[in-house]
C-alpha cells in the first residue's frame, strides 16, 4: 500500500527540506502573521512536536499498544497541537528550524532501524479513520503534512 521503508524515508527528508527551505525564504515579518488558524511560527513549533511524538508512535506500533495522541485524532489533533505552541514557544525562526532539524533526524535514524518486514505490519491496531496503524501509515502522513503546510506558507503569502 505504501512505498518501500527507503523510498518513503527519501520522500520524508525531501518533503521536510521543501518545508524548511520555504520558512527560511520567508520575510521575516510572515513568521509570525497569521493564516487563518495558525501562523508559520505555530507550524514549525508543530513539526517539532510531530517529529518527536511520532517516533513514539511508532515505537509504540511496534509493540502493538495505540500511539498515545490518537485519542485527538477526531478532533484533528487541535489539542495535541495546542500543546505544541505552549511547550515550543520560541519565535525565533531559525532556533525552530535548528529544532525540527533535530527532531526530524532523531526520527529518521530511528525509522532506519525498524526492518522493512514491521514498515506494514498490521498489531491490530486500527487508525481513527479505519484500517491498520502502521509505521508506514505514520511516515506518510507526516509527508503529506509537511507538503501540505509548505503550501499552506506558500499560498498565503504568495510566495513563487
């Protein structure tokens, strides 16, 4: 269903290097301007949450117990979220971009150890929206938010 383990962590980094390239292109007076809900600043205090959050998720797949912020899911994560712009409050962008850049590597190491016969492996864990909760499922969704949030930055200011 998904792409191999090795693919998909290629298709993270690029994603994530996309992300971080836009938000230091960035004016410096767009860090912190809002988008509607949130501002560029709460998106990267957000990735630096995710980054870390989902490792554990993932080594709690593997040990077959629910990766403990899917009780958030159906409200879309807004007070995982939430928690992110407390416990991240810095507003300078290159200290977030040094953090997401660390957590982002942690998670990618520790994706690399996981062999590609536990990348899909279905521990009857079931994902809010259905199916199995895989590592791969928890791969592909930080990909696609990562490209989302880039063009979410990209839209709202109108950036080439």
């Amino acid at each position: 269903m998904f792409d191999p383990r090795d693919k998909q962590l290629g298709n993270l980094v690029t994603a994530y290097s996309a992300f971080a390239e836009t938000l230091s292109n960035l004016a410096p007076e767009n860090f912190l301007a809002s988008l509607g809900d949130w501002t560029p600043r709460d998106i990267a205090a957000h990735f630096v949450g995710w980054n870390r959050i989902t490792l554990v998720g993932c080594s709690e797949l593997r040990e077959g117990v629910e990766p403990f912020y899917f009780y958030d899911g159906t409200n879309d994560y807004r007070k995982v979220n939430a928690k992110f712009f407390e416990q991240f409050p810095a507003v300078d962008r290159d200290e977030l971009l040094r953090e997401i850049a660390v957590t982002k590597d942690a998670l990618v190491a520790y994706l690399k150890t996981i062999p590609e016969s536990d990348w899909e492996l279905d521990t009857s864990i079931v994902h809010y929206r259905g199916n199995p909760a895989t590592i791969a499922r928890c791969v592909d969704s930080l990909i696609r938010d990562y490209r989302k949030h880039k063009q979410e930055i990209v839209d709202g200011f109108h950036i080439d």
